[in-house]
C-alpha cells in the first residue's frame, strides 16, 4: 500500500510543492511568497528530493519549439510471455521519440506516449521502430490535436479525502 505523503508534508512543505509545480525556477519569488529566506527554500527543497517526494527538477521542454509539434499515444498489445514482455519493456526505452511508455490493463498492454516531427514520423515511429520489437502484436495510435492540460497535479497528491 502506498504511503500517504500527503499526512507527512508540513503546510511550508506543501506550498512549496504547489509553487513549484507552477514555476520551478522561481526560487526567489516563491521564498518571497512563503515569507522565507531563499536558504531555507532550498533546504526544503533538498529535503524534499533527498526524502523522494520530488524525483528529479528538470525543465520542461515545449516540444513544438524543438521541432516536435506531433504527440501520438499508440496503445499496443504485446505477446503474453515474460522474455518478449522484458525485451519490449527494455527495448522501448531506447527510442528517443517515446517519452512515456507504461504497462496498462485493459483491451491493451502499453501505452506509450511519442513526441514527432510530423505524422510521418508518428508513422515510422510505429513501423519501423515499435512494431518490429519482440512480442509486437498490434497497436491502435491517437494523435493528439490538443492539450488542454500536462502537468503533475500536485493538487491531486495533497487532497484530502473524506
């Protein structure tokens, strides 16, 4: 069972959860916002990945202004066996176009989420890197027309349930 983070995080912590969830870098403007001296905001901040509650601080990269305007989803089924399910699963991460790739139940095993230059290259993708992967049975792709949300909810994280 998982642990409730939310019970174990203090109100400062949880803020700052929240404000960084809304702009990472601004390290100055949030300590402003908490009432705290930057030195303490990043102890926080380091307790905080040292502790797992955040995985890593990264930027998030607009994929479009790199030249990867396409995000495709391609829900794929894949032979039922350990070997072809473990090669896949390494396999998989390899490709650089794929961002997320996550075993799902359901109709279907992966879902796996790419990033490309066009829907050609969504294409490709598939059939030149994705379905030639061991255990590769069939796959259903959605491209994606737009967002209107993508980020972690940290909201979701702290919401107390009744």
């Amino acid at each position: 069972m998982a642990e409730d983070v939310g019970a174990n995080l203090d109100v400062l912590d949880q803020r700052l959860l929240h404000l960084l969830g809304q702009d990472a870098k601004a390290l100055a403007s949030i300590a402003q916002e908490l009432g705290l001296p930057i030195t303490d905001i990043e102890q926080r901040l380091h307790a905080l990945i040292d502790r797992g509650v955040i995985s890593e601080v990264a930027a998030r990269i607009a994929p479009d202004q790199v030249g990867l305007p396409i995000t495709a989803f391609y829900f794929l089924r894949v032979s039922q066996n350990a070997d072809d399910t473990e090669a896949f699963a390494a396999l998989v991460r390899d490709i650089d176009q794929v961002e997320e790739a996550h075993t799902v139940s359901g109709q279907y095993d992966w879902l796996v989420k790419i990033r490309a230059q066009s829907v050609f290259d969504v294409q490709e993708i598939l059939t030149r890197k994705i379905a030639v992967l061991p255990g590769f049975v069939r796959g259903e792709t959605m491209i994606v027309l737009s967002t209107a949300c993508d980020r972690v909810n940290v909201h979701a994280v702290l919401h107390e349930t009744s």
